[in-house]
C-alpha cells in the first residue's frame, strides 16, 4: 500500500512523553532537545544511501500519540509501510500503550501479514530502580505476536545516543531493503 508521493514511509507511534520525537531529532540532526514539545505531527523526509547510486526517499512521520486526533491517526496508520512503536522503559503504561497500537494496526491493516513492526524501549539510560518494564517481557511478546522477519524489539536512549541508528538499520533490514550508511 503506497501513499500518494510513493515512497516509503516509517510511522512512529506510542504513547505521549516516550520520546517519539527525540529519537527522530537524534537520528536526523543529533539532536536532543531536553523539552517536551507535543506536536501534532512531524513529517520528516530522509534519503538513506542503499547503494552507490540509489539514495532511498524514507518520510518519517511523527505523531503525536496523545490519541486525541483518531482519524489522522487512522490515516497514518492506513499510509504506512513499516512501524515504529515507542514506549519508555519507565513506563508500564507505556508498553501497554504500544500493545494497543498494534492492536489498532493489525485491525486496520488487510496487509498487517506484510507490515514490519518494531518497537522500541526508549529512556534505557534510566537507572534500573525506576525501570518498569524489562526487556525479556518485551522479546517473549513480540515473539508471540510477529514472526521474526517482520517484528524487532530493541531498547534505545535518545538521550545517550544509543541504539538509535540500529533501529533504523532494522527498519531497512525488515523493509528487505540493504542498508549502508543511515
Ligand atoms: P514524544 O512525546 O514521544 O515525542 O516525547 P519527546 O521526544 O517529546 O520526549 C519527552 C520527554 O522525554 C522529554 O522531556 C525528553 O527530554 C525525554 N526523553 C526523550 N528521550 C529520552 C531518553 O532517551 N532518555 C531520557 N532519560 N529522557 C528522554
Ligand atoms: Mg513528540
């Protein structure tokens, strides 16, 4: 299912507060603005190199995630090739938040049998008393949920600026498309 500019687009979803939008700006710009600015959405557009000639046009669109627009959320949902769910390993409800998005996604979505999903744990530099959600609980979900080909669970810190290339490596892994240099 392509969009109307035809190329392929990454969706960031999750609750409010996770970090959507630092893990973009770290990616793009290395980045981290240290506010929270809640945006409606940001539609960003990057060129990965693939290839010695192909540059691959990715859009990134973050969204809100404050659940408080349903149908631009629904249209964002129907314009995606693959996913990034976000939670924040401090937050139960966070993770809880991302189940509902896959839920939401594997209801809308005909194609949800092609759709790569990953989710990420954000805020990994958070010490381990204020950890709520373990990783392992993470891996044996998505294990139930989606094959291997198509689902990743990771953990990342904007913050830190770790893990935040890898996530977009497996998004292009999982997008079947190889990857070079983010
Ligand atoms: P969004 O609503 O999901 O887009 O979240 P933001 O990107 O606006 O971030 C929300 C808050 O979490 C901000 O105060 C960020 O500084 C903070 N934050 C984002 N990423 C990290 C991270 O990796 N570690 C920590 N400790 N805080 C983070
Ligand atoms: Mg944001």
């Amino acid at each position: 299912c392509h969009n109307s500019t035809d190329r392929t687009r990454l969706v960031l979803l999750g609750g409010p507060g996770v970090g959507k939008s630092a893990i973009v700006k770290r990616f793009l710009f290395n980045q981290y603005p240290e506010k929270h600015k809640p945006t409606v959405e940001d539609l960003y557009s990057h060129e990965f190199d693939v290839g010695p000639s192909i540059p691959l046009k990715v859009d990134i669109l973050d969204t809100a995630g404050d659940f408080q627009f349903p149908a631009m959320r629904r249209l964002s949902i129907a314009n995606a090739h693959a996913f990034l769910l976000v939670y924040a390993i401090d937050s139960k409800v966070s993770f809880e938040q991302v189940k509902g998005c896959f839920e939401e996604i594997r209801e809308q979505r005909s194609d949800f049998q092609e759709v790569p999903i990953i989710i990420a744990g954000n805020k990994a530099d958070i010490g381990m008393n204020r950890r709520e959600v373990e990783f392992d609980e993470v891996c044996d979900w998505i294990h139930d949920h989606l094959p291997k080909l198509r689902g990743k669970a990771m953990e990342c810190s904007a913050k830190e600026n770790r893990n935040v290339r890898e996530i977009f490596k497996a998004f292009l892994q999982l997008s079947k498309i190889p990857f070079r240099n983010p």
